[in-house]
C-alpha cells in the first residue's frame, strides 16, 4: 500500500506542507504551537497577500476559495411587505 500524506495548511503563515509538516514549524514557528487552518479562517500572519492562491494542491485550495466566498456574501434580507 502506498504512503499517503494529508495536506494541511499552517495557521500562522497559511502554507500548504503534507510530509513536511513538522518540519515547517520546527524552522518556521518553533515557539508557537502547532495548529492546522480550518476553511473559513485567517492565517495569523499569512505569508503573502494572496496566501490562498498559495495552496497546493488545487482540491485543498478550492476548500478554502468556496469558504472565503461564502463568508463575503451579504446576509440575504428579505423584506416582508
């Protein structure tokens, strides 16, 4: 059976790593604990400008872009006339 690494991104910085997960934080965030970004969430101090065209690969990026959509999205008022 092939090994299979998850990727996940760092809620720091916003970088996308999968086997070297541990090894980002150890060079990147050694006094910080090690926590994973969620979609719909901020990196603290993200990497770049545009972090989220950053993430690798593209399936994990399409997570976040469909999260970061529906957070801009103005509340749908409906009026009761």
């Amino acid at each position: 059976m092939p090994a299979t690494h998850k990727h996940k991104v760092c809620a720091e910085c916003g970088k996308s790593e999968s086997d070297q997960w541990a090894r980002h934080w150890k060079r990147r965030h050694p006094d910080q604990p090690k926590r994973e970004l969620a979609p719909g969430e901020a990196p603290a101090r993200p990497y770049d400008e545009s972090w989220i065209y950053l993430i690798e690969p593209e399936s994990l990026r399409e997570q976040f872009l469909r999260a970061v959509q529906l957070l801009e999205l103005p509340p749908n008022f409906s009026s009761t006339n």
